[in-house]
C-alpha cells in the first residue's frame, strides 16, 4: 500500500506530542555534544603528532652535516635525541585519544539504538493511528446504513482486533523507549566526565613531555649560541678554508696560478720583479 511505501522510503511520521519528545532532544544534543569531542579529539592529536614528527627526518641530515669533529655537534645531536623522546612520549599520550574514541563509540552505538527505538515507537504509533481512523470510519459507515453488510461487520470486527494489537505493540514500544533512553542519558555526565578526563590527562603527558624539551632546549640554544662554540665554529670553518687554499695550491693548477701572478716559493705577489731588479743593479755596478 501507499502507506507502507511511504514509510519505507521516508520512513514513519513523528508522533505529535510525543510525551517523550524531551527525552528525545536530549539524545540529539548529547550526540551532537560526543561528535564535536570526537572531532576535538582527532584535532588535537593530529596537531600534537605533526609537531612531534615534524623534526625527526632532520637528524639524519643533521649528522652528517655536523661530523664529531665540528664544535657543537654534541649539542645539535643531543636535541634531535631530545626531540625524538618528546616524539616517543606524544605517541604514548595517544593511548588516552584512543581511549576517547573508543568510549565515545560506546556512547554513540548506545545512542542509536535510543533512534532506533524512537522510530520503532513512531512506527507502531503510525499503525495505531491507521487502524483507529479505519475503525472510526468503518463505524460511521455501519452507523449510516440501517443494515449492514456482513461484509462490512466482519471488516469492522477484523480492524478492532488489529486495532487493539497496534495499541499494545505502542504500549510495548513506549515502554522499551523510555527504557533505552532514560539508560543512556541518566549517566550522560559522567560518561561525558569520563571523556574530558581522559582528555585532560592526554595534555597533561604531553605538556609534561614539551617542558622537559623546553628546559633541555634552553641548555641547547645556550650551547650552541655561546661565545666559546661560536668562536670555535669560526676556527673550524677558518681551517677547513685553508686546508681547502693549500690543496689548491698543491695541484699543477694552484702553481700555474702562481707564475701567472709572479709568486715564487719563497715569496708574496710582485716578489720576482723587485729581485730581478737586484740582480740588475748589481750587474751595472760590477761593469
């Protein structure tokens, strides 16, 4: 039937004043209420996982650019340690995010099935409200007919017994309604609680984590700032530039460079012109 159809695809009409209705909008919020934690939840972790992660592929190009014989690599390889142990507490801190989740999931399985059970009532509601209309006009037609048809009784008599059926299967569904939700929502704080509270705890090991880094990176900047590494650092690099000028030097084009500018072995640039003006001078003066 039309009706039948209806409900299929739409699904069964809401029952007007529903005496249940509080009960009803109480579900809706605490389930939209468990979808914005689930969503803070996911938010928050994700957020604290790429700030933990983010530095970790630095330390292996962070150790072949600070070998151990450069001032301050201790210190540039104690905090990719420290930021690795920040990572590793972050990732334990995630057992209480996935606590959320799971708990959360409880709440909303148990929530749907409050739904479930509200759309069940409104169903056997509908079929009661069917049968009452069809009995009522099947009393209005028998009224108007001095003598009725048996065919018309005994549809009568087949209706009342359908409509008495649908006004206990409604009393049943009521009753399994009220159940259902009067069970998920009495203990709606303190599963609620229970949820913020393993939140807490998830920042509380991850802040406790971030000021151990935040302490160890102060002694890190200090390091790697002061003026004995940085004066150390420039030393370095000043030697590696020279080793790098006398292995230029050394080569066949480092000398040919030489003898383009007049540098001899024992002298700067310009060296060979004023000794071979000595020796002039001193030719002269023998003639």
């Amino acid at each position: 039937t039309f009706r039948k159809v209806k409900t299929k695809c739409f699904g069964p009409s809401k029952m007007p004043n529903d005496p249940l209705q509080a009960q009803r909008d109480d579900v809706m919020a605490f389930d939209s209420l468990l979808a914005s934690l689930n969503s803070t939840a996911k938010i928050v972790a994700s957020a604290v996982n790429m700030l933990a992660s983010a530095p970790l592929p630095l330390s292996e190009e962070l150790a072949k650019f600070y070998p151990q014989d450069v001032p301050g690599a201790s210190t540039v390889a104690r905090m990719c340690s420290q930021m690795k142990d920040f990572a590793n507490k972050a990732g334990q801190a995630s057992m209480h995010i996935e606590q959320i989740h799971q708990l959360i999931g409880e709440l909303s399985k148990q929530n749907a099935s409050v739904r479930e059970a509200f759309k069940a009532r409104d169903l056997a509601w509908q079929t009661q409200a069917h049968y009452n209309n069809k009995v009522d006009g099947l009393h209005d037609q028998v009224s108007r007919v001095s003598a009725a048809s048996p065919k018309v009784g005994d549809k009568l008599h087949r209706n009342l017994a359908k409509k008495l059926d649908s006004a206990q299967a409604l009393d049943l569904q009521m009753s399994q309604t009220i159940d259902l939700a009067n069970r998920a929502l009495a203990p709606k704080w303190q599963r609620t609680s229970d949820v913020l509270t393993k939140l807490c705890r998830y920042y509380i090991m991850v802040f406790e984590a971030s000021g151990v880094l935040s302490a160890e990176l102060r002694e890190v900047v200090q390091e790697l700032c002061g003026p004995k590494t940085a004066e150390a650092m420039v030393q370095r690099g000043q030697e590696l530039a020279d080793k790098a000028r006398a292995r230029i030097s050394s080569t066949q084009f480092g000398r040919g460079v030489r003898d383009k500018l007049g540098v001899g072995d024992g002298g700067g640039a310009g060296g060979g012109a004023p000794a071979a003006a000595a020796a002039a001078d001193g030719s002269g003066d023998a003639g």
